[in-house]
C-alpha cells in the first residue's frame, strides 16, 4: 500500500513537470510578430549561438505559397542572417518601429506598411505588415538565392579545406586570416597593375591636348592622379567581395565603415589633383593671351573648384558614417539664408569680383584712377582689390564699391599724352619764334618713342608776361617708368634748342616803365594828326594787305605747315 501511493506520487510529479516542460515549448515556439521590432528581433536573436531556435526564427518570414514549407522557412531565415552578417549590417533594435499600426509618411501610397532595414546598403530586405503581423516579405524571400549565392559558393569553397581552417583565433578563423593574406598580396599587385593603366592613360590625355610636357611637375601631376585613382577602384572592390568570405559581423561592420570613409578620402585626392590638372592647362592657354586677369582669374578658380571638391568629399563621409545627410543640407539652406542676410556686403563683394572677372575693366599690372584711388592693380581676389599707389602704399578696395566706380584705365591707352606750354620773352622776333616752332616739330619727329601721325605745336596765345607756344605730342609707350624717361629726352632736346637759336623763356615779370623823366625823351608815343588820319591808316592796311602772300601761295604754305605736323587735326585730346 505504502509503494503504490509512492507510485502515485512519483506519477503526479512526472505529469506535472512534462506539463510545465511542454507549456514553455509551446511559449517558446508561439512569436509575437505584432511590429517591426518585434519580428526582426524574433529572426536575429533566434539565430544566435546562445539561443538557437530556427524554427522560431522562421515565424518572422512569409508564409504563403511556396514558403508554406517550415524546412524551406527556416533555411532561407539562416541564409537571411548570414547576408546582412557578411556585409556587416548591424540591426539598431532602438531604431525599429515598435508601434503595430507603423506607417512610412516619407514613402508612397503602396509602401507605407513596410519597414526597409537597410534602405541605402540592401533595399531588398524589408519586413512589411501581412493581417495582424510584420513578416518579411514575400520578395525579399525571392531575393534571397541570389544574395546568397556568393556566399554559398564560399562556403563550398571551404568545406574542401581540411578541417583545421575552420579553427578559430581570436574570434575568426584560420580561414578568414588566410583570405586576408591572399587579398592585401592580391590588392598590392592590382595597385601596381592599375597605377600603370592611369599613367598612360593620362599621359596619352596630356598629349593628346597637345601639353604633353615631359617635366618633373608634369611627372608628380600624373603620380599625382595616378595612385589615388588606384586605390579608389581598389578600395571599391574590396567593399564589393569582402562580403564573399564571411568575415565576422564585428570585423566587417568596422571594416566596411573604414572603407566607406577611406573611399571619399581618395576620391577627393582625385578630384584635387584634377583640378591642378585643370589649373595647369588653362594656365598654358592663359600664356597666349596678352591681358594678364586670366593669370590672376585662374588661382580664384581653383581655389573655388578644390573647395567645392571638399564640401562635396564632406558630405559622403557624413553619408558613409549614417548621418542624414538630406536634413544636414536642409538645415544648412535654412542657415545659408540667414547667413545671407548677415553677410550682405561679402556677397555683394563677391557677385562684384565677378562682374570684374567677366567685364574686364582693367587687368593687373594696369594704372587705374577712380574717385580717390590712384595706383597699379596688384592683385584681384574674390573680396577685394589690392592697388600699390604712386606713394608705395597699399590700398585695398571692396569689388562690390570698385565694380560701381566710374574707373578711368590708364594702363589701356595706346598714347601718352603730353602736353606744355613753352612761354617765350615778347622782344623775340616773329622768325625766331618760327625758327623755333619748326625746329620743336623736328624733335618730335626725330624722337624714338613719339607718335609721328599726329602732333601739334603753334604760337598759341599772347599771355600777360610771355608769346606762349603750345607743345601737344604723343608718346608710344605703355610703362609709366619709359613714358618719363622719353618726356626727360624730349625737354632736354627742347632746351638745347632753345640755347642754340638763342631763344629765351619768360617767366611772369612785371616791368615799371617810367613815362617822364627830366631831361629825356618820354617813353609815352606820340601821334601827329597825319599818323591819325583816317585816309592814312586805310593806305597802310592795303599796303600790309598787299604784302601777304596770295590765296594759292597761302594754301600751298598751310599745306606744307599741315604736312609737317602730321596730317590731320583728329588726334586724342
């Protein structure tokens, strides 16, 4: 009696644990798929190592059609997880929907129940909302062979090695080191091979533009591109089979990061380098202009173009390291505007170094006079203009103010002007002054550096204290420095002339002549009433009359005065 009752109670204890032990089965295989979150976190932590239920992993995949099958299930959810493992992708469970009425109001009217994982790196796989549950979909399922199948010809690939590659040191096995070995040997030689490629490829470029220069900065500029643009295409094919080999999750999530950022790094290297490329070639062509602004324009633009290089390198990193790059623009726009309205006057200033780029008011090099600025364009930057004034200092003025001047371009003249007055004593006898026109003539004509087609010099007008004679001659210089040095020539020649025919300049003088003197004749003319006589004076106005040469004898002395100044009277004032 005693041992059947312990019979019973050893049954009772059975049946009670077998009915515990078969509760929490049933728990365990039953998944809740109610949000995103929770079907993605029912396949990964389903899959682990510590915790290894695929049949629950299953649970979170389309069950339709020809996925009714739990076998075929619970193979494609392990596959699914070696995808995203070898390419590094790392579920951020803080960033899954966890609401089961989620919707996408970014996305369009059909894609509003779905729940992309990995948007940029595998659009593919999403998880999308079937009745009352989140499930992956039915066509990320169909993707699955081909997203694997690389990797399954790997595995095929490894089960042919003995055993002992599958050792594991340090978290990876002896496979995965080995594979490392064999891809750095191999990306070392494609770096040569492909260094090699863009070296002719650019060499051929550069002569093909007819620059083909052999010297040792035309060599570091194809270096230069060459190696960069190498490890670039490198770079790109290691992110592209490093997925093949399996790598661990931790390995390659931070490997394929590192990737990510280097890649943009050398692209910029490229970019750089092409624009010196860029900056070289259109320097060459600048030589052959005779204005030097396109010398001075080029430095701009490739200061502006390398820039833009790198705020374009900038924002890959920022999208390679998962930053949302849409709203950082966004934000930027908002805070460009504001930025707008607070640096009103650089803009102006930099739209105004444009105007003075494609108007070309003057180059550098150039004397130029506007308002109160007098001196030589040294320098043309985007903000401002550097001029050296004639006292040697440095003046610095907005493009935005210089591009509204009135700018008088005293380097762009194709004469100098230079105009006296030469003022002679009134006891100088009418042919001496002659004499002295003709020989001033002679000098112009006779001096290298003056323009020979036009030039005039007269007895211009009776002043208070001197016979003034107009000297008005051209120079055909374009330096300042040469322009003194010829007006030095010509005064010399001037004076040496003067000094031969015995001419003397005035200068302002006041002569006291004393009318009366006792004891001498009074300097104050007298006329007698014949002097005066009105029939007297007519007589002697016809004989003067009469002693000027003729019309013709008239025409043909002008013509000859015409002739020695140099033609017409249509000169530069």
């Amino acid at each position: 009696m005693h041992t059947k009752k312990t019979s019973l109670y050893f049954a009772f204890i059975f049946l009670l644990f077998s009915h515990l032990a078969f509760g929490q089965g049933s728990k365990r295989k039953t998944a809740n798929l109610n949000t995103p979150y929770h079907a993605v976190s029912t396949h990964i932590d389903n899959l682990q190592t510590n915790n290894y239920h695929p049949e629950i992993a299953a649970q979170a995949l389309f069950r339709g059609g020809k996925y009714a099958s739990i076998e075929k299930r619970e193979e494609l959810a392990k596959r699914l997880l070696k995808i995203l493992d070898a390419r590094g992708l790392r579920v951020d469970y803080s960033k899954l929907p966890k609401d089961p009425k989620y919707v996408d109001t970014t996305a369009s009217e059909a894609n509003k129940k779905i729940y992309i994982l990995f948007p940029k790196e595998l659009p593919e796989v999403y998880v999308e909302k079937v009745g009352s549950q989140w499930l992956y979909s039915e066509y990320t399922l169909d993707r699955i062979p081909d997203l694997y199948r690389s990797i399954g010809m790997m595995e095929k690939i490894i089960h042919k090695f003995p055993d002992w590659v599958t050792n594991k040191v340090l978290g990876m096995t002896l496979f995965h080191y080995l594979s490392l070995l064999v891809l750095l040997i191999f990306s070392f030689f494609l770096h040569k091979i492909f260094s090699y490629i863009f070296r002719n490829l650019i060499t051929r470029l550069i002569v093909k533009l007819g620059k083909g220069q052999r010297g040792t900065n035309a060599k570091k500029l194809i270096q230069s591109i060459a190696r960069p643009a190498s490890l670039f295409l490198i770079v790109r094919i290691w992110i592209w089979i490093l997925p093949i080999f399996q790598f661990p999750l931790s390995f390659t999530e931070y490997v394929v990061l590192f990737l990510k950022v280097v890649l943009p790094v050398f692209g910029m290297m490229i970019g750089n380098h092409l624009v010196d490329f860029v900056a070289l070639y259109m320097g060459k062509l600048a030589e052959k202009t005779e204005g030097t602004l396109d010398d001075q324009l080029i430095p701009l633009i490739k200061k502006a173009l390398i820039t833009l290089v790198y705020i374009i390198g900038f924002i890959f990193i920022l999208n390679a390291l998962n930053f949302d790059v849409t709203t950082i623009l966004a934000g930027l726009s908002i805070g460009g505007l504001a930025f707008a309205f607070a640096a009103q006057d650089t803009i102006k200033n930099l739209f105004g170094s444009f105007t003075i780029f494609m108007d070309r008011p003057f180059q550098v090099g150039d004397w130029i006079v506007a308002e109160n600025i007098n001196g030589t364009v040294e320098e043309v930057g985007f903000r401002s203009t550097r001029i050296r004034t004639f006292s040697n200092s440095v003046m610095y003025v907005s493009n935005g103010k210089l591009a509204n001047m009135v700018i008088d371009n005293m380097g762009v003249r194709a004469f100098r002007r230079y105009s006296t007055t030469l003022g002679l004593t009134y006891d100088t006898p009418p042919e001496l002054i002659d004499a002295f026109v003709k020989g001033l003539r002679q000098i112009i004509l006779e001096h290298p550096d003056t323009r020979k087609d036009y030039f005039q010099v007269y007895l211009n007008d009776f002043a208070g204290s001197s016979l003034n004679i107009l000297f008005y001659s051209f120079f055909t210089v374009n330096d300042w420095g040469v322009e003194l040095r010829a007006r030095h020539e010509l005064m010399m020649n001037i004076l040496r002339l003067a000094y031969e025919l015995g001419v003397r300049f005035a200068f302002p003088t006041q002569t006291i002549h004393v009318e009366d003197l006792p004891g001498q004749k009074g300097l104050t003319p007298t006329y007698s009433d014949s002097d005066l006589n009105e029939e007297n004076l007519n007589k002697k106005i016809k004989q003067f009359i009469a002693a000027q040469p003729d019309g013709k004898t008239f025409h043909a002395k002008r013509n000859q005065s015409k002739s020695a100044v140099g033609g017409d009277s249509s000169g530069d004032d």
